[in-house]
C-alpha cells in the first residue's frame, strides 16, 4: 500500500490560486505606455490618427475591507500625444511653461488623489473622486472660458475618467481564475470595455508557467460592440459603433502579491461608426474605421 501511494503521488497535479494580496499602509506602481494607429475611411478620402499615451501611477492601500481593498491612487506623471494630418497635440505633464495650457492642464492633476475599491480578484469594484478632482483642476485655470472648460471637463473624463480608468486596469488586475488551478488550466472572464466604444471582452486565460516568483498568464479574447448601447455624443455628434475584433494579453504577476509585473497587451478592431442624422449632418455619416493598439506596463515607479 505504501509503495503504492508513493507511485501514484508525482500523478497528482499541483495547483495554484493566483489573486490579490495587498498589504494596508504598501504603495504599488504602474507605469504604462500604449500606442493607438486608427484609420478612418471619409467619402473615400483616409484619416489616420496615432495616439499615444504614458502614464505612472502609485497605489496605496488605505485599508483592507474582507475581499476588497480601498486604494488612495495619484497619477505621478502623463503624456498623451495626438498626431493627425499635419497636426500634433502634444501634452506632457512634466512641460513647465504657463504658456502650454493643455500640459499645465494634466500637470496640475499630477498627486491629486482619487479613490478606488479593488477586489482581491482584480476586478474594479469603484472608482469614486476622479471625476471631481479634474472639475477642480480645470476650474482652476481661470484665464480659460466657461465653454472651453466644460469641453476641456468632457474630454478630460473620456480619458482619464472612472470608466476610461476601469478599463485599463483591469486590462492586468481582472485575470484571476477564482479557484485553485493547474499549470495550463484555462478559465473565463467577462470584463465590458468603454473605450473606443462601450464594448463587451471575453477572454480565455491560460496559466502558461509559474516559477519561482511569478505565475505568467496569457490571454484570449473576442471584443464586441454592446449592440444596445446608447448613441454616444463626439463634439455635438450623435455616434454609434459597430466594432469587433480580438485582444491578446501576456501577463507576468508577482505571486507573493498578485500584483501586474509585467503585461503587453495587443488589440485589434475594426467595424464602422454611425453617425446619426442630426442638424449639424442631415442624413448622418457611417465611417469605416480600424484600431490598432498595444500597451505595455510595468510596476517600475
């Protein structure tokens, strides 16, 4: 009998639980860097728009709340580039001069704290503040105009707002199986997505390694449009897209504290945008379009 229990033992898989486990009073890093190349087809006439967007973040834990975590979070330095045509905005928060609005604009966001709950399987359970910290910077640059703010304030929370701010961080914090796994084990996980559109993501995770002290997970996935999604409004116009494509994600996380170490992800769409009827375009538009991004992060403050 001990001889054969003794056989049968290196049968067993091992298994593993990857998740989060954060320490209160302990900051954590991101500092992340993405390129987006959209190509939009108009009366047969191409638009391209490349952005690019950096940014380093720092997370504290404030307290520790059953399977959620509050974190103070505090965005440490952003840059985000806008190249299209024969024009290029360039906004950098590390820029010093009163004479670059826009730069002065996301400088005077950097340290100014916002709030999340992050649950221990990654997924993003609140966003609360971040809305109002950019209405309180913006409101700060008095020499800009009433109207000039409220577009400032609309762009400012399509980007850098709750749902924009969701979305990539669950890119590399919602990856977690929820139970025990074996090395190669694949699992499921529905995340919705904000940006370009309000679009829903299913992924295919796969335990592909674990070593000494990271579990590396690669990932699968199929994007979608929400079909039932409101038109959203662009500069004063009604859009609607109809977007699918595919997300790859590799992902290398600290087992000790289930934190990103490591993630590249890699997304592909295309599909068209639909632009309603409306006085400013009788008879809408409907526009072609393709997106290629890819992001990589790191926890390197």
């Amino acid at each position: 009998m001990l001889l054969f229990f003794i056989v049968l033992t290196p049968c067993v898989a091992q298994t593993y639980r990857p998740a989060l486990h954060l320490t209160k009073g302990d900051t954590y890093y991101l500092a992340s860097t993405g390129t987006s190349a959209i190509v939009q087809s108009i009366s047969g006439h191409e638009n391209k728009v490349n952005i690019t967007l950096s940014f380093n973040m720092a997370f504290k834990v404030t307290d520790v709340m059953d399977s959620v975590y509050k974190m103070e979070v505090r965005y440490q330095s952003l840059n985000m580039k806008i190249r299209m045509a024969d024009t290029t905005i360039d906004m950098d928060s590390k820029k010093n001069s009163i004479l670059d609005v826009p730069s002065s604009l996301i400088g005077a966001m950097m340290n100014k704290p916002f709030n999340i709950l992050l649950a221990k399987s990654g997924k993003v359970k609140s966003v609360e503040n971040v809305e109002k910290m950019i209405n309180s910077v913006v409101d700060g640059f008095m020499q800009i105009d009433t109207a000039k703010k409220r577009q400032i304030k609309r762009q400012f929370t399509e980007s850098f707002g709750a749902n924009s701010f969701k979305v990539i961080l669950e890119t590399g914090t919602a990856v977690f199986p929820g139970i025990a796994v074996a090395k190669n084990a694949q699992w499921t996980v529905n995340t919705s997505v904000e940006a370009p559109a309000k679009a829903n993501l299913q992924t295919m995770y796969q335990l592909v390694d674990v070593t000494g002290d990271f579990y590396q997970v690669h990932g699968d996935g199929t994007l979608v449009s929400d079909k039932d999604a409101k038109p959203a409004e662009v500069n004063g116009l009604p859009m609607k897209y109809d977007l699918s494509g595919t997300v790859l994600t590799d992902i290398k996380v600290n087992k000790r504290t289930g934190w990103i170490s490591e993630a590249n992800v890699k997304q592909l769409m295309s599909g068209s945008v639909e632009i309603s009827d409306n006085p400013k375009m009788p008879g809408g538009l409907t526009i072609p379009m393709t997106f290629n991004t890819v992001v990589s992060t790191t926890d390197k403050p």
